[in-house]
C-alpha cells in the first residue's frame, strides 16, 4: 500500500509499461463529501441479532448488527469512517447507518470508488482518544494519479491482496478450532494415541 499509493511503485498499463501520468495533491474535502442519511440512523441501544437490514456504524465489525426499519442506505458504495474511533470501512450493501460517530462518505468523480477507499485507508490520522477525528481528517492533503484506470489498476492489486488475507485468516480459524476440538477429544481420554509401553518414573 505505501509503495502502490505513494507512486513509489508503478503498475504496468494495458500495453504492459509502466504508469507515466502525474499525481496530484488535493485536499479531503475537494475529494470526498459526507453523505450522511440521518432517517437511516440507528441508535446503539436498538440493535437487533437479527434483522431485514445490517447495522454498519464506527466498531471494528462491519456488521454491529440489524434493524427492520423501512429506511436504509442505498446510495452505494461507501466509505464509512468513524469519528471516534477512525476505523475505515468499505460498504458495497444495502445497510442502515449507525449512530453518532458513523460518518458516510461519498468520493467525487475523480477518484476511483475503491481506491478512493484505500487512499483514505493510508492516510495517517493521529489518535486523539474518544475525541472527533473529522476535522484532523479534513486538513490531509491527499496524493493520487491523475489518471483513472491507474487508480483501478491499484485498488484491484490491493483488493486481491485483501482476498488473499480473509482466505488465509479463515484457514488459520478453522485450523484453531480443529485443534480446540482435538484437545478436548486427547485431553479427557475420549480419543486415545498409541505409544510404546513406558514405566512412569516418579
């Protein structure tokens, strides 16, 4: 990431040489507005387990969890930021919004949707604790190039990359509850091993 959207590195276009174009600098707010839908905001304390319409808000889990009011967003896809928390969020499904701190953010036509994402997903914001972090985001001047199809070039890289990651975090996850199960099953005799015939020793 910091190779790709630095232009420290750059991809090969479609006649297989490198991306030549300019980078530029822009500021947050002449790249990204706040989309907020307010009649879509759900409140913490009226999360459903179950629900018509997931719950993305500012936690680290993309869904929090679920509502069946009638209202949702559909304007997509979105980047959701959180204020307080400044966990970054690519949102590509219908959902409803999450409560203070969810901030909505929409690219404007000179960004790339994704890679509008991982431009913002590389931007070192500084933690100021529980306190809001927009206005810190605001103030970044951001890189990118010029060029459109370099940007998808990249956000596609990336966006294997991070296939890549959920496949091999699932493998390791199912790999630890196969041990988990194994344990229970050698620990408490319920399964049992074949060794050679050995005097325990005190």
């Amino acid at each position: 990431m910091q190779q790709l959207l630095t232009g420290t590195n750059r991809l090969l276009d479609d006649s297989g040489k490198p991306f030549e174009g300019d980078w530029i600098f822009s500021i947050f707010t002449e790249l990204f507005k706040v989309a907020n839908d307010k009649k879509t905001q759900v409140k913490s304390g009226d999360y459903l387990e179950i629900g018509d319409i997931p719950v993305v808000d500012q936690g680290k889990q993309l869904i929090s969890g679920y509502t069946n009011n009638v209202e949702k967003y559909t304007n997509l896809p979105v980047i959701i930021f959180g204020d307080h928390t400044r966990i970054i969020k690519w949102v590509d499904f219908e959902f409803a919004q999450g409560a203070d701190g969810t901030q909505v953010l929409k690219e404007n036509k000179c960004l790339d949707a994704k890679f509008s994402y991982y431009l913002l997903q590389n931007t070192d914001i500084p933690n100021l604790g529980y306190s809001r972090h927009m206005r810190e985001l605001k103030e970044k001047d951001l890189k990118y190039p010029k060029d459109k199809q370099e940007q998808q070039k990249i956000a596609s890289v990336l966006t294997n990359a991070d296939n890549e990651i959920e496949l091999l975090e699932q493998q390791l996850a199912d790999l630890k509850q196969e041990k988990k199960a194994l344990m229970q099953q050698l620990l408490t005799g319920k399964r049992r091993v074949k060794v050679e015939s050995q005097e325990c020793i005190a």
